[in-house]
C-alpha cells in the first residue's frame, strides 16, 4: 500500500472516531405507566400500573412480570448512544425455589400503555431482545437488593436502544424494558416471586444512557488537512511515489 493512502486512512479513521468533547449523559426515570402484567385475567385484569411493589413469579394461580417503560429523551443529530445501564431495586423473601430472571427489551410505542400480551415467562422471548439473562436469581439474600445491570447487559443495553432508534423511535416515544422468570412455575397458590420497586416507589428504576457527539473535533478536522498538505509536499519532492 502507498504510503499516502495509508496516510489518508489513518486520518480518515481518526476523523470518524467519537470524541468525548459532548459526551451527555441522561438518567431517565421509570415512567408511572410501569406495570405488573399477569398470565390471566386477576378480577378482569391483565395488569396493575399503580402497584409499588411489581411481582416476578408467581402470585397464587398467576404469573407475574415485571415491564419497566422510559420515555426515550432527545438525541441530538449526530449523537449515538455510547452506554447504557439499568438499575433498580429488587425485594424478596424466601426464594430458593424461584426461578431465575431475564431482563428483555420489547419494541418501543408511542404510548406508555403495559399491554397484557408484554407478558412472558419461560427460556428464551424470540420475539424480544434478551438484555441480561438472570439478572435476577435465587440465590440473592432476603430483602431489599439493588440491581443494576452488568457489562454485557449495558452493551446489550445499547444495541437495543440504537435498534429502537434505527427503527424510528423519537422522542418521547417510550422503551419497555421486562423482567420475567426463565420457567413457568406450576401452579401451587402459594407466592414465589421477587418484588420490584417501581415507579411509584420512592426508589424508582433508572435507565441512564451516555451519549456521544460522532463528529470530530476541529482540532482533528485540521490536523487531517495538514496531514494531507505534507503527503501532497512529499510527492512533489519525491516524483510522484
Ligand atoms: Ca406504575
Ligand atoms: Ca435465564
């Protein structure tokens, strides 16, 4: 390769690479419209929005999951989404014989509406993204237990929101974020669940994302041209190779 078509490449490398000069970072705060959804009609119900507490498990003869929703805040043109994290509390009891959690991300809406078909339990959701598989398991101590998500899931975290985003979300459309147990509890009326604080509760779930300005720095703009400058010098002094 000539070395000024090296050269070029590394500049032009340098100049698509995001600085950190406007990096923003934005804590967005479970919408009220979070909800525990139900397996089955609970008095004509599929879902409870007011609930503080979210049931994940079950509760007597239903199933529970738990549907986090934030309202998606404004990108600036030209920003991406860097990182990303989810954080909440969870609360439980006696849950040796719970079931782990996955955490999902479902499609964004433009309402904040929980819809009794965001309900899953079992595996694997084919239909949703898995953010964190177990990102809740029986073997977290008894009581309050704040959760946030691990590295994979914030990577997962981010290419979940980037998809919502390629695939039209705007702001003030809203993400869905679920927690649900991998295996379907058969039913024995007694409670095995874990309880998540939604946001009713004075310790709401937060969703933070980082975002970062993908245009270079004038600074790189001007050392990319003075960097051509001296390849076209060169030539000229070296005949053209
Ligand atoms: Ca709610
Ligand atoms: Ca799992």
């Amino acid at each position: 390769m000539k070395f000024s078509v090296l050269f070029f490449m590394i500049c032009l490398t340098i100049a698509v690479t995001p600085t950190k000069t406007s990096a923003a970072t934005i804590n967005i705060i479970s919408d009220i419209a979070d909800a525990q959804v139900f397996s089955q009609a609970v008095q004509g119900n599929f879902l409870n929005s007011t609930i503080t507490n979210m049931s994940v498990g079950r509760n007597g003869n239903v199933l529970n999951a738990a549907v986090l929703v934030f309202e998606l805040p404004t990108i600036a043109p030209g920003e991406i989404i860097v990182n990303a994290n989810l954080s909440f509390t969870s609360e439980q009891g006696s849950i040796t014989d719970v079931p782990n959690a996955d955490l999902y991300g479902l499609d964004f809406r433009v309402a904040s509406t929980a819809l009794a078909t965001d309900f899953f339990a079992g595996p694997n959701d084919s239909s949703a993204s898995k953010i964190q598989d177990d990102i809740l398991t029986n073997t977290m101590p008894i009581g309050e237990v704040a959760v946030t998500t691990n590295n994979s899931g914030d990577s997962a975290l981010v290419s979940y929101l980037t998809a919502q985003l390629t695939n039209g979300a705007q702001a003030g459309n809203f993400v869905f974020l679920r927690i649900n147990i991998d295996e379907v509890i058969p039913s024995s009326g007694t409670v095995k669940n874990y309880k998540i604080f939604s946001a009713s509760n004075p310790t709401p779930p937060v969703l933070t994302i980082e975002t970062l300005q993908a245009i270079p720095e004038p600074s790189t703009i001007s050392f990319c041209f003075l960097a051509l400058f001296i390849v076209s010098i060169r030539k000229k002094f070296y005949c053209g190779n």
